[in-house]
C-alpha cells in the first residue's frame, strides 16, 4: 500500500509538473515585462528625466512592435539580474548580457543580437597597447563585478589586482580620478564615458582577445528556460529585423554601426 501511495506522488508530480511547463510553452505573450539595468550607456540608461534610453531600449521596443505585443520595462540592478527573472519579477532580461555556458546553467537564451568588442581603457598617458596579462602585472584594474569582464580578469590576469564594482559607471570614475591603472569593458560602453567624464584623462588602450568559454558568442535576451514560447517568439522577430534592416538601423543609430561585428 505504502509502495503504491509512493508511485502515486510521484505520478501525480509529474504529471503537474508536466502541466506547468505545457502551460508556460502555450502562454501567448500579449504582454511582455522587461529587465534591464538602466546603467550601461550607449545599451541601456537612465538619463536626466530618469527615462529609459539606449540602443536596447529601442530595440526591444521594435521588437514588441514587430511582435504586437505590449512591453513594460523593469529597471533592476545588475547583480540581482537573473535572481529577479527567476522569480517571476519579469520575463527576459535585455541588459548587454553574453550567452556564456555558465549563465546557460540558469536561464535560456535569444538569438545573438549584437557582438561588440571588449577593450582595456586607462590614463591618456599611457604609451604602450600592450594589454596582456605579462604587461600588466602589478596593476589594478577594474571591472563592473558578477559580469564577463570581471570573470576574465580573475581567469587570465592573476598578476593584477581585479577590483569589481556595482556599475560601469563607478568603475569608470576610479580609473578618472587615478584610484585605478586601467578598466575592462564592452568598447561601445567605454567609448561613451570618454566621450563624456572621461574626455580629459582616458583613452581606449586596445582590445582585449575574446574568450569563447568566458565571453559566449555575444549579447542575446535571457529568459527563463520553461518559457520556449516566448523564447520562440523573440528569435522570430530578431531574425525579422535582421532581414529587414531595423537592427542595423538601431544600432547606428546609437552606437554608430551595425550590432553584429
């Protein structure tokens, strides 16, 4: 009898769970909530009036568009990122986040809708592009933490001092006011600083080799893994901007080519 109960549990977990999951996948998505940072200018920032701009804004948008879908837009930080998808807070997070194999352990993935590259910024001052982890030892580099960058810096730079930061920006203002040697980020982002606060003392140094297994193939949507509809529906309308132009007309827009390099 004992045994029989038992089976029947079991039947009936799998059976529920086996429901969830086809309930998920048979969710038609007529209205998507949005994750992203707001800190990660030219992909995602909040601006003066606190309003949300950037290339991955108006790209998501294009792609709700494309979808006829209605989208709202959750701004959460950076090292919760993922733990708020998973707990139902949103539904894909669209963040400059890399498809890497570990993140893969935790949450689906769109296709890649941009590819950029990865460089070391430091004081106008320095001579020498030399960026590689013999050159650089002794020094302090900074890197915004629980992302790509920072995990590089702890697999290949252990001559050097990895310190992580919150955000970008807080990283990009240790390195303007000498408390760093250098930082590690995404090219387009370190651009926008230099361009910006960091117009006076920082240039780019030179790009940084990519690690496939640290860096994935590039920047793609995060979902959770149930969520294959939406997962589907995503690719299809990201494949439709490609065809179209509209990704590589977004992404001039805001980061002066087109997304896939």
């Amino acid at each position: 009898m004992k045994r029989l109960l038992i089976g029947s549990l079991i039947a009936a977990t799998v059976l529920a769970t086996g429901v969830v999951q086809s309930q998920a996948q048979q969710k038609d998505w007529k209205e998507i909530r949005i994750g992203t940072e707001g800190a990660y200018p030219p992909f995602n920032n909040l601006n003066a009036k606190k309003e949300l701009e950037g290339f991955e804004i108006d790209y998501a948008n294009a792609l709700c568009a494309k979808m006829q879908v209605k989208c709202t837009w959750v701004v959460q930080d950076w090292d919760g990122i993922i733990p708020a998808l998973l707990s139902n807070k949103y539904d894909v997070i669209v963040a400059g986040m890399n498809a890497t194999d570990e993140r893969k352990k935790r949450v689906d993935f769109t296709s890649v809708y941009t590819r950029t590259p990865i460089s070391m910024a430091g004081a106008k001052s320095i001579a020498s592009t030399d960026v590689s982890p013999d050159a650089l030892k002794g020094k302090t580099i900074g890197a915004q933490a629980s992302t790509i960058h920072m995990n590089f810096l702890e697999a290949h730079y252990k001559g050097s001092t990895a310190r992580g930061y919150p955000t970008q920006e807080e990283a990009n203002l240790d390195l303007l006011n000498g408390r760093l040697d250098y930082i590690v980020a995404d090219r387009l982002s370190l651009e926008d600083f230099i361009k910006g606060k960091g117009k006076d003392c920082c240039k780019i140094v030179a790009d940084v080799k990519r690690d496939p297994t640290i860096h994935g193939p590039g920047v793609a949507m995060a979902i959770r893994k149930e969520d294959t509809a939406l997962r589907d529906k995503l690719n299809a309308a990201i494949e439709a901007s490609q065809k179209d132009g509209s990704l590589d007309a977004i992404g001039k827009k805001w980061l002066g080519f087109a997304p896939i390099q």
